[in-house]
C-alpha cells in the first residue's frame, strides 16, 4: 500500500511540474506578443505626434 502511495505522490508531483512548466512557457509566449502589440501602438503613437509637429500629415 505505501509503495502504491509513493508512486502516485511521485505521479502528482510530475504531472504538476509539467502543468507549471506549460503554464510558464504559455506565460512567456502570450507576454512576448501582449509587449510586441503594445511597443507598436507606442510606435503609433509617438510617429502620429511627429507627424503633426511637422504640420498635421
């Protein structure tokens, strides 16, 4: 029974450092996109004013 209960603590264990592992990289990936689309709306945003400094085109 306790070796039975060994590798089920041992199967918890595994399965939930994958499911960290996978929500971390999922974490990572969706940040790098969120900061990608917000550096372009910056980009927007800064040549919008630089083009209204040089007489609104």
């Amino acid at each position: 029974m306790n070796e039975f209960k060994n590798e089920l603590q041992d199967r918890y264990y595994t399965e939930g450092f994958i499911s960290n592992f996978l929500a971390i990289i999922i974490g990572i990936i969706t940040r790098s996109d969120v900061v990608k689309s917000y550096d372009r709306e910056i980009v927007n945003i800064m040549q919008t004013e630089k083009n209204l400094k040089q007489g609104g085109r």
